[in-house]
C-alpha cells in the first residue's frame, strides 16, 4: 500500500539509472557552471567538448543547445563486431560477449597475458563515513566519446547499453553515424541475447540449492531488470521444492560447524554489492 | 597497519562540503537506493549520508528559490551596474529549468527509498518492534517474555499489550531511524486498537495477543531471509561466509573472476 512496486529495480527505474551515465556533449551555446546534488556542472564552452549526465545531455539536445558525442560502441561498425561475437564466435555461444572491463581489470585481450601477473588493483575511494567505495555503472565513464582506442580493445557493450541506445536513438539520432543501421543492429543484438537468457533457464536449478548462484557477466541491467521477476519466481519456487534436501544439508553443515571442521577463520569483506 | 591509501584518504575525507563530495555522496545515496529495493528486509538507515544529502538539499531549494525571484524581478534584466549586456532570460529558464530537474531526480530516489521502507516496515511491524526493542534490552527477549506473560498473568490480555514499548529514544534504533521508529510504533498501536475494537475483543482472553506463539509457531512474520538477491561483484574476490546455523542470512561464498560479475546467489538459512 505505502509502495506498490515489486522487489527489486523495475525497467522504468533502470532507465532512471541510465539517465546517470556520463555522455559527451558539444555545447552549442555558453552556459555557466552550476553546482548540482548530483556534483558541479562544467562551465559550457561552446565548441569545447563537456562530459554531463545522460539526462541533461538530452535536456540540452531537445533544445538544440548541445549535439551528444555518440559512445564509441554506439557505432555501426562496432555493434557488428559485438554481434558477431554474440552469435558467430564458439566460446559466446551461450554466453554473453564481455562487458567492458572495471577500472584495473585488465582488457579482454590481455587477459590470457597477464593472467598469472598481479593485476593492480584499484585505488577504492573513501566515504565521508571511512568505508571503501568502488564506483560502478552508471558512475563510470562507459559512454564517453574518445579519440583514441588503445589498439587490441575490441568493442564491448556497457552495463546500460540498451537503456543509453535507445534514449540516443531516440533523441539524437541525428547525431549518430547511421542511425538507422544502428537501430537495426541494436534490435538483433537485443534479440540474440534474449535468446540466450531464455535458453539459460535451465541453469537456475543451481540458483535453488544453497550456497548456489549463477554468474551473469556481461547482462545488461535491463536484461537483468527484465528477467528479475521470473527468475526470482523461478529460483524461489525450486527452492521450496529442495527445501527438505537443504535442510538435510544444512544440518549436516552445522553438525560440521559444531565439530570444528568448518572453516571458520575466513575474513568479511563489506565489498559486496546487491 | 595503516595502508598509505588509508591516510590519502582520511585526509581527504574529513571535509563534506566540496563539489567532490556531493558526487560521491549522491553515488552513494544511488547505490543505497538499489540495494534496499533489492532485497526484502530492512537496511541499515544511513543517518550521516541523510543528513548530508537533507541538508544539501535544502540549500538547494533556496538557491532555486533565489533564482526565480530574482528573474522575475523587473531590475534584474537592465543591471545598471554593468555595462555588459543584460543577462537572457533564456538563460536563467534554463538555468532554472536544469536546477529543477537535478532537484527532482534527487526528491525521486529519496521519495522513492523512504516509500520502500515505509512499505517493509509496515509488512513486517511487529517484527521491526521487536527488533529494535530486542536490541535495546538484550536481557528481555521479546517472545520468551511474551509467553510468560501470557500464561502468568490475566491482566495483559488486549492486543495493544502485545506492542512492544518504544526503545529507549538514547538508544540506537538500527536498522530504522528515529523517524522510523516513531511513525512505526504509532502506527502499530493504531492497528493494534483497531484489531482489538474490531474483532479481537470477541476472542478468549488467551487469543487475544499479536505476538501469539502457542505451539511454536509465532505469529510474527519476519522478511524471508532466503529468497535470491541479485549480487554486483565489484572487487575481484570477495568472500562471505555466514555460518549455517545462523538460520536468517544466506550464507555466501563467491570467488569473482572477473569484476562486474552480476551473480545470482541462491539462499540459504
């Protein structure tokens, strides 16, 4: 009553996320810096190239004050690549092409390369409170435009990349080379991977069973939005099924607990990120 | 030890008012509304982070209010203490016009966070109730005390009995905040007279309680602690273990190989 939405972000709020993304914009007209709740606004210099949030980058679009710099990945020649990931290459058959790596995570291409070296990890922020803060999509600069692609980097599709496509597409289409061609790769792409998604729910069983989870690199937060309800239902009700298996084994668990056997002397970390 | 990352940032943590901050806390502010939509039972209330945001935000409002009154004044277009050309009132509309979007995104998710929790606390009341008031007098646990009362002594007998007392206001209300705990004590009471004026008078006397627990089953419902949650890796490993007799939480261990991972991690009383 106090809140009608079900558990969990719905499509419509995820759109809201997406409108958080940083996008790079061409102002067409001069602007003072302004200080905003969500952090200060550059001054806009017209033709200087400003880095805003997605939604504001579309404020300004509608009203032809500023042309939006499409994503690197928002190009045709990319999406083509990233689809014939999706459907041509053996090893992404069921799975998802990769997401773009996180800060300090090493590209695809020099992943196999510097598997066994340490990889260094990321400087985390601090919080006025002291706690560890590692920022994350859509507070990373994943749909900025750049000049330059450091070679071996192949096209990966961003945490938002349905949410942000569309809303350029919609909004700005003139600005984005071939848009129509864009549209059409987009849409195959979308339905490739729900193919997929559907053809992954065989794989919840694992979800059901305790201790079990199922890894979902590179969906999108739509397609997970999307899907939220039914595997939720899904993996729920499996769970009820087992409910009397898992509760053998949890006894057990805890009779190993109890003599000691149970590994106990391993850290928290508060890294973890529902 | 201290890590030298660690003293960078105490350094650089200790002032709140710098544009820096305002983008971090509104980060945070962000994340802290998806995980608690997320998940079923209450999150810890974030009181400094509140604070922070509540107070930027009314700053902001002012600003806002500033602003408006400021165009609409007649003196404002022909500023005679300049010679540059008047400021646009296309300008200032727009100025306007994106102040007033930032604020409203902010309202959203803040309308939208507390909403969420109102809708928890309310759906799980007298388990909230018990909660707090549990952690505030460990001595007392709230359902042993219950049955003892309700088998001792006849007195105790109206459904506005069974609400616990309001915690002692000193006290840390976590995971609720003051707020909270007030608008949930009220609102339990009210239910409680409600039941108790609508129906429960007719019952015996021993049916009468909210917190019943006769035959080992109570009445109290908590959040289902086991359902699934979708799980953002950020960090290459991380691990999590809640021991399995703990019998609330689910007992997690992920190893990410690669970050961004968006595990689903089933659940595990």
């Amino acid at each position: 009553m106090a809140f009608p939405l079900p558990r969990g972000i719905t499509p419509p709020e995820i759109s809201f996320l997406a409108e958080m993304e940083m996008v790079t914009v061409l102002p067409r007209q001069r602007l003072d810096g302004l200080e905003l709740l969500g952090g200060s606004l550059p001054t806009l210099l017209p033709p200087r190239r400003t880095t805003l949030p997605l939604w504001l980058a579309l404020l300004l679009k509608r009203q032809r004050r500023a042309n939006i710099l499409p994503p690197p990945w928002l190009h045709p020649e990319s999406l083509e690549l990233i689809l014939e990931i999706e459907t041509q290459n053996d090893e992404y058959q069921h799975a998802f092409s990769p997401p773009p790596p996180l800060p300090g995570q090493p590209t695809l291409a020099h992943r196999d390369r510097d598997r066994d070296r340490a990889v260094a990890a990321p400087v985390p922020r601090y919080t006025p409170d002291g706690d560890k803060y590692y920022p994350t999509p859509p507070f990373l600069p994943q749909n900025v435009a750049r000049d330059h692609i450091p070679p071996g980097e192949p096209p990966a599709l961003p945490f938002h990349w349905l949410e942000v496509g569309t809303m350029l597409l919609d909004a700005a289409s003139d600005d984005l080379v071939e848009p129509d061609q864009t549209r059409r790769l987009l849409k195959e792409l979308r339905e490739v991977r729900t193919a997929k998604i559907r053809s992954g729910v065989e794989v919840l069983d694992a979800a059901a069973v305790g201790g079990g989870g199922v890894a979902l690199t590179g969906v999108g937060a739509m397609e997970v939005g999307e899907g939220r309800g039914f595997i939720a239902g899904v993996v729920d009700g499996l769970r009820r099924i087992g409910a009397s298996k898992e509760q053998a084994r949890r006894e057990e668990l805890a009779e190993e607990m109890a003599n000691g056997g149970y590994d106990a002397s391993q850290d928290y970390e508060d890294d973890m990120e529902f | 030890m201290m890590d030298i990352d660690d003293i960078l940032a105490s350094v650089d943590r200790t002032d709140t008012s710098t544009p820096e901050s305002t983008a971090l806390d509104h980060q945070l502010l962000t994340r802290f509304w998806v995980a608690e939509r997320g998940v079923s039972e209450l999150l810890p209330w974030p009181a400094a982070l509140m604070e922070r945001i509540l107070d930027r935000l009314r700053l902001q409002i002012e600003t806002i209010e500033d602003l408006a009154s400021a165009s609409s004044d007649p003196m404002y277009t022909t500023n005679p203490n300049t010679n540059a050309p008047p400021t646009p009132a296309t300008t200032t509309n727009l100025k306007l016009s994106i102040l007033q979007t930032d604020l409203s995104r902010t309202q959203y998710l803040l309308r939208s966070l507390l909403r969420q929790r109102l809708s928890k606390l309310t759906k799980h009341s007298m388990h909230y109730l018990q909660l707090i008031s549990s952690s505030s007098s460990p001595t007392q646990h709230p359902s042993s005390q219950s049955q003892s009362q309700s088998s001792s002594s006849e007195a105790h007998q109206e459904p506005i009995d069974s609400v616990p007392a309001p915690p002692d206001p000193a006290a840390d209300p976590s995971p609720l905040s003051r707020q909270e705990v007030s608008f949930l004590h009220a609102h339990q009471t009210l239910l409680a007279n409600h039941h108790g004026a609508s129906f429960l008078s007719s019952f015996p006397p021993q049916l009468r309680r909210l917190d019943d627990n006769a035959g080992g089953t109570s009445m109290v419902q908590g959040p289902e602690g086991r359902e699934v949650v979708f799980v953002r890796c950020v960090v290459e490993e991380v691990r999590v273990v809640v021991p399995p007799g703990m019998g609330w939480r689910w007992r997690l261990r992920a190893r990410c190989l690669g970050w961004g991972m968006f595990g689903r991690l089933g659940g595990r009383g």
